[in-house]
C-alpha cells in the first residue's frame, strides 16, 4: 500500500531533473542522487537511500523529528 504522506514528505526532500534522455533524483541536502533513464525505477532507488537517512535524522531541518546527534545520543 502506498502511504501519500510518505511520498510527500520524500518530495520536499528531493529534486527531480529531466537530462536529455535521463533524469536526475537527487537529495535537498546533497548526500545522495540517482540517475538513469526509466523514473519510476529512479524513485524506487530512491526512496531507499532517502529512507536510510530518514531513519538517521538527516532531514529533521526539513520534516522535523529527532536530528542526527539525537539519534546518535539515543543509542
């Protein structure tokens, strides 16, 4: 099932660019991007390495929630 306000939530945390005859999904902050021709298979790619830093607090600027150093102060 797929939860729209986790897809939200990816998109104001990413950039999607067409190039040519490819497109570009890439982190707001920089850590990570995609690139490839078929964009359905690009945001799935993405969606995981946005959640790997999701769970690490990486964009609690933006969506909120406990931030990298709380995460790390947790454990």
């Amino acid at each position: 099932m797929i939860d729209f306000n986790r897809l939200k939530e990816f998109g104001r945390c990413t950039t999607v660019k067409q190039e040519l005859d490819s497109y570009v999904v890439s982190c707001n902050l920089g850590l990570w991007s995609v690139q490839g021709p078929y964009l359905f298979t690009l945001i799935t790619e993405a969606l995981r390495y946005w959640e790997c830093y999701l769970d690490d607090g990486e964009y609690s600027d933006i969506l909120g929630g406990p931030s990298v150093l709380d995460k790390l102060m947790e454990e």
